[in-house]
C-alpha cells in the first residue's frame, strides 16, 4: 500500500464530518484527538510523548513512512518502500530485491543513490500571511498568483533562517496554511532486506487481503559526515508486541484523502479519475508485464515499476468500486444535503457560503474539456521516460531559475532546490530498453487521444511512428550521464538554449504548451476550487462547530485504534495471524511463486515459534502513504508496523468505516523471532531489543 | 494466432488492389490465383487438385482451421483450437490442457461439448438473386430488410434441399454473394493431445515471435453414428516435410482483413476501433489475471478466456502500430487518391462511384456516435456472461422464432437453427464465481461509460452496485441447468414472458435496447457502406482490370507461398528451427515456466533426432482464423501446419508484405518425431504416416 505519486489525483482538500466516538482521524499532530482519546480510552497523551513520537517518525520522500528504532540513527519502513533503493543500487549479477541483504557492520552499509528522509522538527501556522497576500477583489489569476509568491517567500525565508527543509503545507484546502520544518537527511544506507519472496509474499494475489503472511520490513541507516547519527528521538521496541483489543497508534504520512469533496467532485472522481486512472494503469501493467516476461533481467528491471502498478490498479480498483455503491453515495448525497440546508436556513452563512458547492461544480466543468491534454502534456503521461523527466526538469529549472522566487512554480522555488538536484544528479540506473518501450507506448496513447493531426502530436512525432520516435529519442539523448546533467544545469538557459540534445529539444518543444494548460488549471480550476472549499470548511465549523481533522497530504499525522478483528460474510476474521500460519499459507498455494518460501525458512522451520503473532489487523485510520509507520503502545514503544489495508478499507479514500476495514501491520513480535531465528541477523537484533541471542 | 471471436471489430469488406507477382492474396477456392502460380512457380493445380485440398480442410466453428489427416476421420488442428474443447471436458481433478491426453483405442475418445466441424461441399454464386430483391429507390431500412429476407430465404431453401448447413457469404462487401453448403459434423472426439507446457511453450512472451518451439497440434476425430465417419478426402503424410525455398500452399479460414477500407475508415480504425478495443481487452487481461492467480483451479477456469484476450491485444497492438505508422498510412492514401483521380477522370465512373468514399466516411460519422452504446448493450460487453448470452438467446429465440423465417434477424433464420441450438443447450461448465467476477467489471464498465444517471445503467443495476448486482443475477438464475434452457426454448414466447428468473429477465428488459441501436446500425452504418464499398469494388475493377481476391471472412481460401527465411534489423533470420533448438531455449529461459519443458520431453532428449526441423516460416498470406491450416506441397501432402504469424505480420489486417511478415508453422517431420520419440503415441502415428515405430 504505497503511495504511487507517478499517476497521483488534482489534490483536494477539505474538512471532515463531525465524528463519532470512532477510530477515525487522521490527525495533526498541533491538534490531536485529545477527547475521544480520554473519553474512549481514557489516554491523555502529554505534549512531550507527543513531541516523542512525532521526532521518531520519518518521511521516506519517495512515497512511505518510516520511523527510528534505536540510537544510532537505524530506521525501519517496509520493504515495499526500501524497495525502490534496493533496486536502484541493484544490478543483473547482485539482485538485492530477490536475495535480501544483510549489513555485517557500518562500513558494509551500502548508500541509497537518491533517497531523502525528512523528521518534521517545528511546526507553524502562516494562515495569515498567505491569505493577506490576497486582496479582495483579485480575480483568480492575479490570486493564484499573489499566493503563490507569498508561499515561494515563506518558504525560502524559513529555510535561510533554520536551514531546515521548509515547506508551506495547505490544510483543509486553504482552510489552513502551515510551514513545516523538516531535517533532511540524504545520506541513507541499507541495514537488512529480507528477500522479497517473505516480504512480499502472495504477491499480488494477496496485496490488500488479509490474512496475510509478509514480513514487510527493512531496515535503514542515516548518516551525517560520513558517521551513524545520533538520535535524541527512537522508539524502543516491544517484544511482546500489541496484543488483541489494545489501543495503539499509528504516526505517519498518509498521502491523500478526498473525504469531504462535494457530491459533484465525488461524481468527478467516480466518472472520470478513477476509470481513467485504470485504463491507464491497467495499460502500464500489461506492458510493463509483457516486457518482464521476457526474461530474469528485464523482470528484475521493471519489478518496483510493475508494483507500483499493480498496487495502484487494485487501489483504485476498490475505490471505484466505493463509488459505484450507490449506499456510499446516498450516505455522501445526504451529509451533503444536510449541511447545505444548514447554511440556507440562515441568511448569513447562505451569503457567504451558499454558492460554494456550485463553484466546486463549474470549476469541474472547465477541467472536464482540458484534463486528457493535461495530463498528457503537463503531468507527461505522453512522454513515460524517466529521460524526458529529467529533459524537462533542466529546461524549467533554467527557465525558472532566471525568474525571482516570488514568481517561480512552486517546484522550482528556492527553498526546495537542493532536494530538486538531489532526484535530478541521481545516479539511479536507466534502462535503454525499458525506457523505448514506455515511451514508444506512451507516445501511442497520445496519438490516441489527442488524434494523429493534432499539431503538437505531429511535431513530436516528426513524421516517425510512435516506436521509430521513441528509439531515436532514448538512443540520441546523452542525458543518461549524469556529468551531462549537471553541466546543462550549470550552464543554466545558455547551455539549455545551445543544446542539441533530442530529449532537451523535445523538452522545450513540449514546454509551452504545458505551461499553458497547467496556467488555465492552476487559474480555472484549482483557485476557485480553493476558494470554495474554504467556505464550505468555514461552513461546516460554523455549522456542527467540532474539531476536525484535514484532508491528508502526505505530511505527518496521528491515527490511533485498537487492534481488532472482523467479522466478513458471516465469518469471523482473527485479529492476527502466526508465523506458523505462513507455512499453511504457502502449502495451500503448492509453495509456487508468489507464494514460494526462501529456502531457509522451509530449512529453519523446526527452530520457530509458530505461535508467534505475525501480521496483525487494527482500526486505525490509514491510506496509501501509510506504508512503513510506525504502530506504537501507549508507552510508545513499536509494536508493529503498518504495511497494509484490508480490500475493505479502500474506500477510506472517501468515508471512514470501522465494520470491516482494517490497517494490516507486521506485529513486532514477529518481526523478531523471525530475523532473531530464520534470518539469524543478530547485529540487527542486538541493536533492536539491546539482547544478542 | 486464435481468430478471436468475441470482440470481432464491424466486418467490412473490400477488393483488392492489382497485385504484383507477390505471394499475396487469401483466395477463393472457386477463384484461384492460377496466373501467378504458373508464372512464379510454374505450378498449375487441376480441379481435381483443388476440390481434394478444399475437402480435406476443415472450418472450427469456435474459430480456428484444421484438416482431414486420414480415412477414419482423424482431423488435425492447433492446440490452442482443440484447448476450448480440451477445457470444456477438464476439471479439477483432471487436466487435459495441462496433463495432455492420447487415446489408447476408439472407445477411449471423449467427445466434445459443443464443438461443430464444417466442411465446403458446395459453392454457388447467388448474387444476382441477392441484389434482385433490393429495388431501385429502396431507402437504406427498406434495401436491408429486402436483402435479409433474400438471404433468410435462400439459406432455408438450399438446407431444405441439401441437408447441409447452407450459409450465404458477403464476399466484397456485397460485389458478390455466395452460398457455401457445409458437412456438418457435432459428434467430435479427442484423440490427442500434448501438454500445453510444450504446444504454448514460451506462452505468451513468445506468442507472434520467431524463432519459436511450439508442438502446437491437437488430433480429434470426427463419429456419425456413433462411429468413425469414413472419409474420402484426406490429407496424405510428408514426413520429410517442407524444405526451404519449396512452394507451400495454406488451405484454412482467415478470419477478417480490412485491406481496402478507405483512408477514413481506417483512420476510425486507428482512432476508436484499436484503441478501444485494447483498454477493453487490457481491462479483461487484467481482470482474468487477478482471477487466476488467486489459485491452481482459478487458472485452470480462466485459462482459455485469458489466453485469448492476450493474443487478441497482442494482435491489436501490432495492428495499431501499423496504423500509427506513417509510411503505411501514407501508401493507404497514395493508393486511394490513385484510384480517385482515375475515377473523376472519367465522367460515367465519377456519375457511378465518384461519391462512395464520402459515403464511407458519413456512415462512420454515424457510428461514432452510438458505438459505445452499441457495444455495451447490443454486443453485450456491459454484460460479460455466459448465463447472460443464453438468456437473451433464449429471449430472441423465442420472439424471432414467432416470426416469418424472412423477417428474422440473421442469426436467428431457420437455416441456422440447429447450430444455435447446439451452442445453446451446451454442456460446457459454467463457473459462477468466474461468470459473476466478468459480470460485476462489465456492469461497472457499463456504469464508466455511459453514466450512472443513464436510464438504462439505473434500471440493470436495481439500485445496487455493479458487484452486488453480479452477485444476485449469478447466484439467482436457474440457466445453467440445461435443462431449464431446453424448457424455455419449447415453451417459447409464453414460457419466457412467465419466468421469473432473473437473468431472462434482465435479457428482456436489455433487449429492445439492443434492438433499437442495432437497428440504427444496420440501417444507417452497414447498409450504406455496402452500397460504398460496391462502388469502390466497381471502380477498381473499371480502373485495374485485373484478378482480385475478396478480404477475409472467415470462409474457405488458399493462400501461397514460398518456405523462406528473413532479415530482421540486418540480422538473417533463418527459415526454421530444429527440436534441439528447443532444450536451448529453455535452458536460456531458466526452464521456467511458461518456458519450462514437459518432463517427458526432457526425459528422453536422448532419443531425439535434434536436428529435425520443428517450426518453420513462410510468405503465404494468413491471418487469425488461418490456426490450424495445414501446409500442402505440390502434391498436395502435409508438409505442417500454421499456427501463428509473427509481429511483423500482423499489419497483414490492413496490408500484405513479403519483407519481414512471415506465417509460423509446425514442421510435419518435427510433429512426428516428437510423437514417435517423445510422446510415443503410436497409434497416432501409424495412422498418420501408415508406418509404426
């Protein structure tokens, strides 16, 4: 359950509902759910066990959550989400991926090639800055326009002062405007892979089921000056681990909700993103699974591309399916009518927020004609090639870099710089290969949709078929060197202006015209829809007055629960599962791939527990994003870890529910008998539980 | 290479440009290209000749060739034909796709559920009795309505007289009209069968390459009361085969080309018809995989369903490509505007046809409009089920069944009765878990495209969603009972106006729906574009002259060809593969699946011949439906037998070349080396080649 942030939604924000005494939340950690805490479970968390939590917890920046676990800066996420270092410093003789790793001592911890973690350290709120900057009376352009300078502004001033990671975060879509201060670390290096047949095992068959049987773990380590960190804030490990019924919490990243989007957008969603999303995540599956058919190493190379897919596929999948049940969307339909007749009742509020639901409406309208030519120009499903990614990161970069901060895209504002070249000089490997077939099929899917005598197709084709244009493309680029990158990066609008290049001449073919229709969405599309959500949040305070929670947005959060069972079709669903439970699991399945065991867990089968608990369901409130958080006691101690949701819980996207769904955790008991008696990784052990074997 | 018949795209027919002296053209049988035979290959084949090969082969009416291969009716076909029998008599517990079969003697032979041979007795040209019944100033409803009581009319005559299945075809888009008068043979037996391990080996990574190691045959026999029928035409044994340079002939049932759709029509191929079909064929391949791979008996359910739908998008891909493809559309329009200019040249031929490709694209403009709704609910994709077929079978047959035989629609005529009642009352397994997953995609798919305000989505769906709906239509028909089908089918109008059962009822409330945009099609798409691509056949054979050959219809044709290897990127690509050849591509695929060898195979390498020749290429002229054709050298002997095309070829839809596209073929030495050697299925082989071990 990894958030996929190649194919991600228009981001939208919004309140959430007036809640009942249920688990759900997906909280700030500057407003936590102190009452139904208390009143539920008689919990008063203190602002410093908050504060404890909160600095133990990471952000792995390439879609996961991850936390410290012990003293010298080791960290632990999902394999899922390690998996994206492991196959980048992986190669054709040494899959990392497929054998796991084991680091004998900190000299033999290998470094990740791009991969940045952030500790959220200070937290503000800059509401009033960001909405003073615009005036009353701007139409939407000149607001877009004036936000956007005062954020690129807040940002680059943070970031000069505490030299921390500093990003302004909207919250409730406007509602709020927050900056938060990370520490960044980017000297990352792998502790423990297990391989990926335990990690991931079931595959995708069982991926969003539960139960489940995966030891979905991996262990970094973050350096500073070339030496282990040392870290204030890590949470100890529990070895026994949650037991059934106990309240724990989960603090991570959840990367998107859009639970409070009005019946239209909901509808939007429903008859556009999703079936959209998967008709072209399904186009990528196909591909990207006919090409690593072929043979072990196109297989080893397309796998993390091939998951993400997949993932993403069944995801949505269970979100499209929430919302072709007209039972959710009467539930939707009838909030939403409710809320409305509130505001009418009162001329006040019908003044000031009546029209919002209608402006939500007309701004979809606009983004219906233009969303294919956006996101095949601009978000470059047209040009699937980590190559044009990166052409088009060098010709904007020196664009925007002559241009003053204020008045930069967001992504290139200066503030976030450093992490921008960190992704663009990655010496993560490029497969000629596999770069021709994505790019020859997303070329086609443009013909497709924007019709062979579209101008702009033409001139990208330059008379060549789909497959001709993408060989000579990926064949003629020399930006697969990353000396050539930074050189053209260097060299800024001279260099990019002089440069022959194909892919940078592509780049800049490209360039304008997706400035133009990101311009009309940014203006048309996503300011009124701003605008509008803020009053209907506004509303709803005003209206059921309770404390609420945001929308998520891949930043840090609380969510707690209990762990819990479920009862399915009349049939009862255990809370958790045994180690034990995994050779049954494997044998039911003829121990064929995926659901082949390593070799030495067949072979230390004798030495197990296998009563010990292994994968474990919980309440708590968690989404794609979630991958790798921490699942903590009331002491705060780790008692498992977040991996996945239950296919029940994928319309948590939309409406939280506490029937069925479930986040599925590894149980930290399991984690430990398994690498203490099958993989025998001792150092990692000791530094774990502070106990050798 | 399976003529897919589930999404057939919109026939559409159309004569051939003047031919050079290439190995091109898939001609009729009473039409056969004799001047470039004697010229090229100094060959003239006599009547005698021809009836012989035209008797020996054999039509599979789930959509696949084959021939008589000796005097007890031993019919010879692919594999990946017979596999829709093979999965239809399997279960569980018994596997024949997977485990293979052989029949130890006659009484051994299992029959077959639902599977009709055909073979072409008879062939008379009936147009002029056709084109009589439409009179001048007919409007294009009245012109179909005539033409169809025609044809009704004359298939019901002709079978009354003869006893034989009498179909008549549209042979150039309505140029011409020819009754065929079919053997009809029901009582279908497995004699033999290999593991699909080695008749797939390479499976779907492999499928439309060359070099290839395929052991793609599968022998039945054909009983009339219930004995071996006895047979006058057959199909003698080469066992040295075909050599290389040798002339070759293809005898077999392409199933469609659109070779000379106009520039528009081909465009609305490369802009809606291949594109569509590929998100709806890469949506099922997604789906059955998923399906499949939750278990063993999974895969064994869905197999044939997912083999088909993979080699159907492989095929539209190479389709699409082509289209996507600048030189090819280009020479398309060369072509065209060739033709048109000769025609406006000359004043009668620009009065007569001069209009016909406005035509074309005006009805295209029409179909565009309707042909999602089309498709969903006339061709039924918004409803992927077996059970939902039979229902609204049994639905029509009761409604047209109560009319006049010349009103009826086509595949409800009195000739073709017995056949429909064949598939109809079928024993084949119908797996409701497999029937309801299918169900619940096409209704959500329904609800995607046409919207879930949409009337009739509301009304199909009962105010439930798409997957409960599935559930409750799967789990509540009584229809795969065949005898609950056979009561319906007696009772006609009355028994299916009182049943309850909730599929039928689905299917009444589904049919005038589908009656009313299939009739805007008809009337308004195919009718008028019959009447254009007449004149257009007209004007080429004003214009050229010369002999021409209709495209493909799934009906009897020869096609020719030389034994003959290519060049590929400057690489020599030679002209056959050798059995040895096979343990090496194995090996170089780690032996695994779908590359991993029967163990019988690698058992008893040692007694193998590995230099015989195994599969092998030719430039005879094929395409989907040609699977199973057997390959005859001069003297009219087995020489193999085709089972695919490789990537190249696959352009073959919209235009012939001998470059690189080569039809794959079993070689007949390889097949009986590894029966003899491997298999060693004696019987077969002695009454294949007379000979025994």
């Amino acid at each position: 359950m990894k958030l996929q942030r190649s194919i991600p939604l228009l981001a939208v924000c919004a309140l959430c509902l007036p809640l009942s005494q249920a688990d759900e939340g997906m909280w700030l950690f500057n407003n936590p759910p102190l009452k139904v805490l208390k009143d539920k479970y008689k919990f008063e968390p203190s602002p410093a066990w908050l504060e404890h939590l909160r600095k133990s917890s990471v952000r792995f920046n390439n879609g996961g959550s991850g936390s410290f676990v012990s003293a010298n800066g080791l960290v632990m996420t999902n394999h899922h989400v390690g998996a994206d270092c492991l196959a980048k410093i992986s190669s054709k003789e040494k899959d990392f991926v497929k054998i796991g790793f084991e680091a004998k001592g900190n000299g033999d911890e290998p470094k990740c090639v791009d991969l940045e973690l952030n500790v959220l350290m200070t937290l503000d709120d800059v509401t009033e800055r960001v909405t003073a900057a615009v005036k009353p009376g701007m139409d939407s352009a000149a607001a877009e326009k004036a936000r956007r300078a005062a954020i690129n502004n807040l940002e680059k001033e943070s970031s000069d002062k505490t030299g921390l990671r500093s990003d302004v975060v909207t919250l409730y879509n406007g509602g709020q405007y927050h900056l938060y201060g990370y520490k960044k670390y980017t000297d990352v290096r792998l502790v423990f892979a297990p391989p990926k047949a335990i990690a991931f095992f079931g595959g995708d068959p069982d991926n969003f089921e539960y139960p489940r049987y995966d030891l979905d773990v991996c262990f970094f380590r973050v350096y500073e000056a070339d030496k282990p960190v040392k870290i204030e804030h890590f949470l100890k490990w529990s070895e026994a681990g949650a037991s059934e019924g106990e309240l724990i919490f989960v603090s991570g990243h959840p990367g998107r909700t859009e639970r409070l989007d009005t019946v239209a957008h909901l509808e939007y969603q429903r008859d556009r993103v999703n079936p959209d999303s998967l008709n072209l995540l399904r186009r990528l599956e196909v591909l990207l699974k006919g090409y690593a058919d072929r043979s072990f190493e196109n297989a080893r190379r397309a796998e993390d591309d091939l998951f993400g897919v997949q993932n993403s596929r069944k995801a949505r999948l269970g979100m499209l399916a929430g919302l072709q049940d007209p039972v959710i969307m009467d539930k939707k339909r009838a909030e939403e009518k409710a809320l409305q007749a509130a505001v009418n009742k009162d001329p006040k509020l019908k003044a000031a927020y009546g029209d919002a639901w209608d402006q939500v409406a007309g701004s979809l309208k606009t983004l219906v004609k233009i969303r294919e030519e956006y996101n095949l120009v601009e978000r470059a499903r047209a040009f699937n090639s980590d190559l044009y990614a990166i052409a088009l990161r060098l010709v904007r970069m020196a664009e925007e870099g002559a241009k003053p901060n204020a008045e930069r895209l967001r992504e290139y504002s200066a503030a976030g710089m450093d992490s921008l070249k960190m992704q663009l000089f990655s010496e993560a490997p490029i497969y000629e290969d596999l770069e021709t077939v994505k790019l020859a099929d997303s070329l086609g899917m443009m013909v497709e949709v924007l019709g062979a005598e579209n101008e702009l197709v033409k001139k990208v084709l330059a008379g060549k078929s789909p497959r001709d244009r993408a060989a000579e493309l990926i064949q003629g680029t020399k930006l697969k060197d990353v000396a050539v990158r930074k050189r053209l990066a260097e060299g800024g609008l001279e260099a990019i202006n002089a440069s022959t290049d194909p892919m940078i001449q592509l780049a800049k073919l490209v360039d304008p015209a997706g400035r133009r229709v990101r311009r009309t969405v940014e203006q048309q599309v996503d300011e009124p829809q701003r605008q509008a959500y803020a009053k209907i949040a506004k509303a709803r305070f005003a209206v059921y007055g309770s404390t609420v929670y945001p929308d998520a947005t891949f930043t840090l959060r609380l969510a707690f629960g209990e762990a819990k069972g479920y009862t399915e079709a009349g049939k009862k669903v255990p809370w958790s599962t045994t180690l034990g439970g995994t050779y049954a699991h494997a044998e039911m399945h003829g121990n064929k791939e995926p659901f082949e065991l390593p070799k030495v867990w067949t072979e230390r089968m004798g030495q197990v527990n296998l009563a010990t608990p292994y994968n474990f369901v919980s309440t708590a409130d968690i989404i794609g994003g979630n991958s790798g958080s921490p699942v903590v006691n009331r002491k705060g101690e780790v008692v498992g870890i977040i991996f996945d949701g239950n296919l029940q819980s994928l319309v948590l996207d939309y409406i939280y529910d506490d029937q069925e769904s479930r986040a599925v955790s590894v149980h930290s008991a399991g984690i430990i008998e398994a690498l203490r008696k099958i993989h025998q990784a001792n150092r990692l052990v000791e530094e774990l539980t502070g106990k050798n074997l």
